[in-house]
C-alpha cells in the first residue's frame, strides 16, 4: 500500500535525549490521523522530520509512495506549534506576505478567507484576533498552494469549547474535500470525535491503532454472574438472538449493546436461573489512552 506519509524505524536524537525512537508512521490518504502523546512524547519532533525542519539522526521517510521528499513537501501545508502572524496587520495582508512562498491570487486568498470563517475581518488587526480565530488564520496559511496534507501540530491548544468545535468542524470538512491530516494533540476527547487511524507516542515510541479497533477495545460489557452458566447462555440465546455474549463457567459476558439489563435478567429469572450479580464494564476511551502512556 502506498501511504501519503510513511516513515520506518525513523530515529532523532538531540544530545543524549532520544526525541523519536525507531518511529514507524503509516498515514494512508484521506485519513484524519491523531498523533497522541504527552508532552514530551515526540509528537512535534516527528512532525518536524516529516517537513524537513529537522534532520533524522536515522531512518527513512517516504511521501506519496516517493523518496523525493522536496517534491513530497510541495504538497504539505503544515501549522508547528503557535501561528507564526503579523501582529499589527490585518488577515488578508498576512495571508498576501505568506503568499510569496506559495504564490497566489488575491480572490484565491479571501475565498480561502472566507472558507475559514475570518473573510469578514476587514482591516481588523490580527492581535486583536480570539485565539480561535488565529488558529483559523493559520489553517488558511497553511492552505495556501492548495496542498493534498495538512500537518497540524496542537491545532486546538488553548482554544475554549466553542474556538475547539469551530477548528474541529474545519478540520472535517477539508477531510471531506479530500485533504488527508496528520494532527497531534494531548486532548484525547476532542481527537477521539474525528480520527481514523491513532498514533499513540510513548517516550519517542509510537504505536499504531485504527478508530475502529479502539472502538472494539473501549466497548462496554455487561457481565452476569449465574448458578447455570449452560442454560443461562440457551436462555439469552433464544430472547435475544442477536446478542454477543461469551460463557466463562457461570459468567455470561454481554459484548453487543444493552439498553436495558432487567430485561435479561427477569428472561433468565423467569427460565429458572439464578442471578447472583449484574456489572457493567466499561473502558473510557480515556482510560485506554493513559494505560498506553501512563500517568
């Protein structure tokens, strides 16, 4: 499989700190890939090796299925860390200097305005902007020269819930127009609502693990302790035929969706079978996070 972004056994060490250890990154296109980490877990470094604004120590990194990494970047809008704005000038005049890098026209620059949600700012000064609004200004810089990748780097840092759900929405909407995303952020929740595909980085470790499988490892079940776990499983097997449950001695583990728990329970007390406990065991999509990373 070609990947937009791939990137084996890739290896950055600032002294005797070891950065990025051995990472192996996989970004297919048209995915929403969310690099997730602590600070100091790597995420920015990889970033920064991907775009060239640091020198691998070890490793190889392809873009687009291609080696040529200068021909690869051409085709990256990138957000590191903080905007890097103009202050005291207004969000066309940014978006014209930025524009010398990847030159433009000026409708193309207030239609990427105005898709952003900022083309209504007029001469508004940017250091007057709310911290939403500069990270909107940066997405359409990093927009500029229409790129097929983003690579945002804590796009919704410090935002407020409305500057977070304003950035999110962006963010699905260019995935929906065909732009692929590589995103890092610390806020699991938030990432957690539009990722398909989670690095999880470690001490400069990272792993691997699609929206789907986290999802089949955070699902809840709802586990009944029995007398008989034999005729309970026949019990639940004829009243709810589509149930997804293992038997494990004399406890039924319920796997599927349960809206109601006394239902199955008055089904198997009406059966015969006694009911000694019923729990609910859920793993937060949080939880499953800080085992991976730690405290």
């Amino acid at each position: 499989m070609d990947y937009v972004i791939e990137t084996r056994a890739l290896t950055k060490k600032y002294g005797e700190k070891i950065a990025v250890n051995q990472m192996c990154a996989h970004v297919k296109k048209g995915d929403i890939y969310g690099l997730i980490g602590k600070n100091g877990a790597g995420k920015t470094t990889l970033m920064k090796l991907i775009l060239g604004l640091a020198v691998p120590n070890a490793g190889e990194i392809s873009l687009f299925g291609s080696s040529d990494l200068n021909a690869g970047r051409k085709k990256i809008g990138s957000l590191i860390e903080a905007p890097a704005l103009f202050k005291n000038e207004s969000a066309f005049e940014n978006m014209k200097r930025f524009a010398y890098l990847s030159p433009t026209t000026d409708d193309e620059i207030k239609r990427l305005l105005d898709f952003v949600g900022i083309g209504n700012t007029g001469n508004k000064k940017v250091g007057s902007f709310s911290l939403g609004m500069k990270q909107r200004l940066g997405i359409a810089i990093a927009l500029l020269g229409s790129p097929e990748l983003l690579v945002l780097d804590e796009p919704i840092n410090g935002l407020d819930p409305a500057g977070i759900k304003e950035v999110r929405d962006l963010i699905v909407d260019l995935n929906r127009k065909g732009i692929t995303f590589m995103i890092s952020s610390h806020i699991l929740d938030e990432l957690g609502k539009i990722a398909t595909t989670f690095g999880i980085a470690n001490d400069g470790v990272l792993e691997e693990i699609s929206a789907e499988d986290l999802r089949n490892n955070c699902r809840s079940a709802l586990k009944i302790a029995v007398d008989n776990g034999a005729k309970a499983s026949a019990t639940i097997t004829a009243n709810f035929p589509d149930a997804e449950f293992t038997v494990n001695d004399n406890v039924i583990e319920i796997t599927s969706e349960v809206n109601d728990a006394s239902v199955i329970n008055k089904a198997l007390v009406k059966s015969g079978v006694a009911v000694y406990e019923i729990t609910n065991e859920k793993v937060e999509f949080e939880d499953y996070f800080i085992a991976r990373l730690g405290k």
